[in-house]
C-alpha cells in the first residue's frame, strides 16, 4: 500500500492554509511551500541539474497553481560545494537547464526560488582536494565530527577558517549566484543559513571560534550572513531575498536548545532583518526549521526537553514566514500555526512522495508514504515516478 494509513486526513480547503499571501513580488494562491530538498540527482562534472529527470520533477510538484517551490540547495561559486552530485549556479550549462526548469514551474502557475547554498565544514574534504579546493568553515580544525577529520587529515586539506578576504569573495558568489537565478527566470532566492552550513557554522559558537569582527559576540557571529543579505539586496532587490535559520537545530553539530543562550543570537538576526524591513527593505521571508526536526538524520520523533518553540519571530518580525517540520500529516499543527496570518508552511519529506501533495491537503486525502532510501539515489525512481491520489488509488486496486 502506498498510501500512508498511520493518520486520519482532514480537509483543510476552509482554513487560512488555503488564503492567498503576498510574499515578495509574488502572490500565492496557497500556504503550502515545497521546502529545499537535496536529491543528489545532477550530472557529474559539471554539477548540471539533471536534464533527464529534473524539469519533470519540479513540474509534478507544481502543478497547483500558485505553489511556492524552493529549490533544492544549489552552490554559487565551485568553492561553495563538495558534494558530486549536487547542482551549481554559476556556469552557463548550469543556468541553461535551471532556466528550463523555472520556466516549466511558470506554466503552471507557480513561483521558484532557488536556495543558495555553501557547504563550509559539511563538504568532504577529500572531494574537495581532488578539485583542488579549500575545507572551508569559520575557524581552523572545529571538525564537524571524526568522520571528517579523518577525511581531511587523509586528503591533506585541514579545515580552514577563512579569511577576511575569502568572505569578501563569498559574498560575491552569493551575488553572482542570485543574479544568476533572477537572469534564468527565479521569482527570488533563498539564503540557506541554517542546517550546520556555512553561514551557520558562522552563527554558532560551537564552530566559530574568531576572535575578529566575525567572531566572539552575537554583532560579530552575525556579520556574514547580514553581509550576504545586504549584498543580495543590493544585487536582485529585497523583494527577492529569502532566508532560512535553524535556531534548535543539532545537525551537524550545532548548539540548538542545548546552548540556552543561542535563541538571543537568533533574536538578534531577526530584529535585524525587521530594522532593514522598517527603513523600507523588508526581504521576501524569513524560513524557520522547528524544532521538533532538530536533527535531519533522524524521523524527528524525540525532541529533547530543553527545546523550545519559533514563536519568538512573531513579536520581532513582521513579514512572512515559512515554517517548515513534520508538518503535512498533523492537521491539527498546521491548522494552529497557520492561524497566524503571516505563517506559510514548508513541506518535505512528503512532497518527494506525494506529487499532488496541496490538493490532497486541500481535500483531505491520505498521503503517500516516503521511502528515505530513495531520497538520494542517482535514479529515476522515488524522484519522478512518484503516483498522484488517482493513480496510487488505481494501483492498489
């Protein structure tokens, strides 16, 4: 049976997740936002998003008119990645097939943003060094865990905190890589700083350990990723700017609940972004991970007592937010925190498997279950293949 029967569906067609919501220069028909996925689907060398398989995918999942699709992660410069099979921004073979895909979710009605996406200390220094490319985090030799310290030591590419100069460099690449996305046809871009990447590793302090104006209090450990929002901005327009933060997250090492001071720091980069909202450069969003998904390598079922709630962005910022986490099979979840009028939620795990997800939220049918073993395998099957409602009923008959 595909159909997921651990839940009872409820339809949700009379609730705010179906009221329309601008959101930058856009206007969504729906709160129902694709959340960024990594596939590992793109050709490598190259990093080209898959041309086989890629356009259909995002087309199945933008079939309902006005969906918010994000994009899975996509590095901006070569220096940004470390994972194969992972797709890039910055070539033209690149931004030829991202183009074809924006426009296959323009047909349908929908938007695409492209999540921009630097690795830092979550890249394998090994596939690194094979391109002649640094390990890049906030500090020398905080390895994310043994795993990678011995991959690095092995490669002879230690972790490097990067210099002044070098974030300079990654602020450009942010720039290059959203200008990028805006010229192929993206509706806006979102900064992925979230998850233990870099801009995280940066918020952080278990990974940043600077002693310079990026490093020791909140202002500092802040710097990078307001500079990026600055940077983007400037570049493509703040109605095109969105950003993601993980303020409970442990993924990858990071301090989440675990570190009772940490929300202070989030506190502080939403008030910023609010500041900038107030002077006239409101960004597109703000994207929140929740923290009962403290950790992506697990189902997210135990959360650890000393976690708390995203609630704090609401008496801060004023704009939309997406937040995302476990949300489609919990009507009762999505019903309460979408009662707050700025609120979209951010869908993932069960929009690989469900195709039709917004429809079968809307009318309160079962969803498909998902299968993590797919989730990153270099095939056709569990990313396109994946049934609507009418179809799995069909099959099961």
């Amino acid at each position: 049976m595909v159909l997921n029967t651990d839940y009872t569906p409820i339809p949700l067609h009379d609730t705010k997740l179906f009221k329309p919501l601008k959101v930058g220069n856009t206007t969504v028909e729906h709160r129902v936002v694709m959340a960024p996925l990594t596939r590992m689907r793109a050709h490598f060398p190259g990093h080209v998003p898959n041309k086989d398989w890629a356009a259909e995918y995002y087309d199945q999942r933008s079939k309902r008119k006005g969906t918010m699709i994000i994009t899975e992660g996509v590095n901006p410069s070569e220096q940004s990645g470390g994972y194969d099979n992972a797709p890039g921004i910055w070539s033209p073979e690149q931004i030829e097939q991202w183009s074809k895909i924006f426009d296959r979710i323009h047909k349908n009605g929908s938007f695409v943003w492209p999540q921009l996406w630097v690795l830092g200390r979550q890249a394998f220094p090994d596939s690194l060094a094979r391109d002649g490319l640094r390990y890049d985090s906030a500090s020398d030799n905080l390895y994310m865990d043994d795993e990678m310290k011995e991959r690095a030591i092995k490669s002879n590419n230690p972790q490097h905190g990067i210099t002044k100069s070098e974030i300079k460099q990654y602020v450009k690449d942010y720039v290059q890589g959203a200008k990028n996305a805006v010229e192929a046809g993206a509706d806006g871009v979102e900064i992925h700083s979230a998850n233990s990447y870099l801009l995280n590793q940066f918020l952080d302090p278990i990974s940043n350990h600077r002693t310079d104006e990026y490093g020791g209090s909140i202002e500092n450990r802040a710097r990078f990723a307001l500079e990026v929002v600055d940077a983007l901005i400037e570049a493509v327009g703040h109605e095109r700017v969105g950003i993601r933060l993980s303020p409970w997250g442990r993924y990858g090492g990071m301090s989440g609940g675990s570190d009772p001071t940490l929300l202070a720091q989030y506190c502080y980069v939403v008030g910023e972004l609010e500041k900038r909202a107030k002077l006239g450069k409101r960004i597109a969003y703000i994207h929140l991970v929740e923290p009962r998904v403290t950790d992506w390598s697990d189902e997210g079922k135990k959360v650890p007592e000393d976690d708390g709630t995203n609630d704090f962005i609401y008496s801060i910022w004023k704009g939309p937010v997406i937040r995302a986490g476990m949300f489609p099979a919990n009507a009762d979840a999505i019903t309460k925190v979408v009662a707050n009028d700025q609120t979209l939620i951010g869908a993932g795990r069960y929009f690989i498997s469900t195709p039709d997800l917004v429809d079968r939220l809307d009318k309160g049918l079962p969803l498909n279950r998902y299968d993590r073993s797919s989730f990153y395998s270099f095939t056709a099957e569990g990313y396109i293949d994946l049934p609507t409602y009418d179809e799995a009923i069909k099959a099961s008959s």
